[in-house]
C-alpha cells in the first residue's frame, strides 16, 4: 500500500511538473506520470484513484474518450476514493 501512495505521488509531482513548464518537457513530465499511474495500477487495481488521475491526464492531451472511461473505471472501483 506504501508503495503504491508513494506512486500516485510521484505521478502527482510530474503533473504539476507539466503545468510548470513548456515545449517538449511539459510532454516528458506527462508521460512520466501517466506511467506512475500505470505502475499504482498494477500494484492495487481495485484503487479508483489511478484511474481518476490518468483521466487527467488523458484529458490533458485532449483524449475524451480515454478521459471519460477511466473516469467510469474509478467510479466502479471497489475503493473509489
């Protein structure tokens, strides 16, 4: 459980990278913490919050699609927190 808290905070801090900064970093520091998020997934999938956070990041990137179903994957999460 450590561990995956500790993933969805460093995925949080390379969020927060992206709103920081411009041009091919922004982009670098997104794909950072969608793969954060892809790990915390794998550690506890009942958890609702990865899938919240990579619906940000999808939407972000102007994927709504992709948004809008893994914001319905965290509201059907067992834990959605």
């Amino acid at each position: 459980v450590l561990a995956h808290k500790y993933l969805l905070c460093l995925g949080d801090l390379q969020r927060y990278r992206h709103q920081l900064t411009d041009g091919p970093l922004a982009e670098a520091a997104l794909q950072a913490a969608e793969t954060y998020y892809h790990q915390a997934q794998g550690l506890c999938p009942k958890n609702g919050r990865c899938y919240n956070q990579l619906a940000l990041v999808a939407w972000k990137r102007h994927h709504k699609f992709e948004s809008a179903y893994n914001y319905s994957r965290a509201l059907m999460a067992s834990n959605p927190q």
